[in-house]
C-alpha cells in the first residue's frame, strides 16, 4: 500500500473521523484519530508495520517499544520482523514476583526506539522516555504514524529527541480531500483547529 491507499484505507476503517467529537481535555474537536482497531485489519496493520519498517531502517536501536495500548502490538510485529528484542512500560508498577515496570529483556545503555499511533502535545512521549531513561535506557528516536500537530517535530526536538512519523495532518487532509472524501471546508476547520 502506498501513503494514499494507507490513508484511504484508515479512513474505510473508521479510524478517521470528521464532525464534532469531545476531546479527554473537555475540547470540542472536529476530526478525531482513533488508530485502535487497526488490530481487527490485518491488511491495514501489515501496511502500516511495512512503512513504519521502510521508515527506521537508517536508524540504530537495540531494542523496541511501543506506548501502549494502539502502539504495542505494531512494535510486537515490528521486533518480531526485525529479530530484534521488545520491551514495554507497565501501566503500573508490580510489586510482586521480581517487581519492576519493564517487561522484557534490556542492558543498561541499550538504544530504545519508542513507537505510538500519534503525536498531540508529546506528553505520553516525554513520560515514556522518562521511565526507560530512569532504567538505563537510552531514547533518541520516536516514530508515530500520524502527526496530528503542526509541532511535533519541534516539541520532540525542543526535548531533545527525533520525531518520525509516516504522515502529518496536513498530508492526510490533502489525500482525503484530493479523493473527494473531505471538502475544503472540512479540511479549513480542521487546520484552523489545530492552529488554535
């Protein structure tokens, strides 16, 4: 699949949403991304890990994560095809058994590559690189599918890390309008949002 037939494909899918959708924030939103069933597609998921794939190969890591819950799956698909070992952040710390909040099998120094589904404000990003470094991993690199900001490259900059996503906003209202899906108002609301 190419980045048109991705986006058409999300949007077939419903992951993709247009129209008046409150946000966690309480915000009135007039689009809405939701990745999680990408799962229930196989095609769209296999499409998504081979450009995730294409897009890190010039990258170094030692090691994979994916944010849970919409990331950790693709990243399981992703160290799976790489051979390469996944590790993830527990959503709360056990403190029984041998304990810890990171599951899987890491060395102090280990290059981390963090996967998500998208980038708002950074803020799950920022957390999420905070607990590996906390163990001893390091985190240069993010990769998401969707950059919903106009600044995600900057806030992950401006924090000291490298954001790569397969598309931003802006690409995915001019293939959605370029097929006829959304009109020019649609895609004027949205930006005007994100502006905001």
């Amino acid at each position: 699949m190419d980045k048109n037939q991705l986006v058409m494909s999300l949007k077939k899918i419903d992951s993709v949403k247009f129209g008046s959708f409150t946000l966690k924030s309480g915000i009135q939103s007039p689009f809405y991304i939701d990745l999680r069933n990408i799962v229930s597609y196989p095609d769209v998921l296999e499409s998504i890990v081979d450009s995730i794939i294409d897009k890190i190969k010039v990258l170094e890591f030692d090691v994979i994560t994916g944010i849970p819950y919409t990331a950790l799956p693709i990243a399981s698909i992703i160290a799976s095809k790489l051979k390469i070992p996944l590790i993830y952040i527990r959503k709360e710390k056990k403190d029984y058994g041998a304990g810890g909040k990171i599951v899987g099998h890491y060395k102090k120094g280990d290059r981390c590559l963090v996967i998500d589904d998208v980038i708002t404000t950074g803020g799950s990003k920022l957390e999420t690189a905070e607990e590996l470094e906390a163990s001893g991993v390091e985190v240069k690199d993010f990769v998401v599918i969707i950059d919903r900001s106009f600044e995600g490259k900057k806030i992950m900059k401006d924090n000291g890390y490298k954001l790569h996503s397969l598309f931003n906003i802006r690409e995915l209202l001019d293939m959605l309008r370029l097929n006829d899906v959304i009109n020019e108002n649609q895609v004027e609301e949205v930006l005007n949002f994100i502006n905001k």
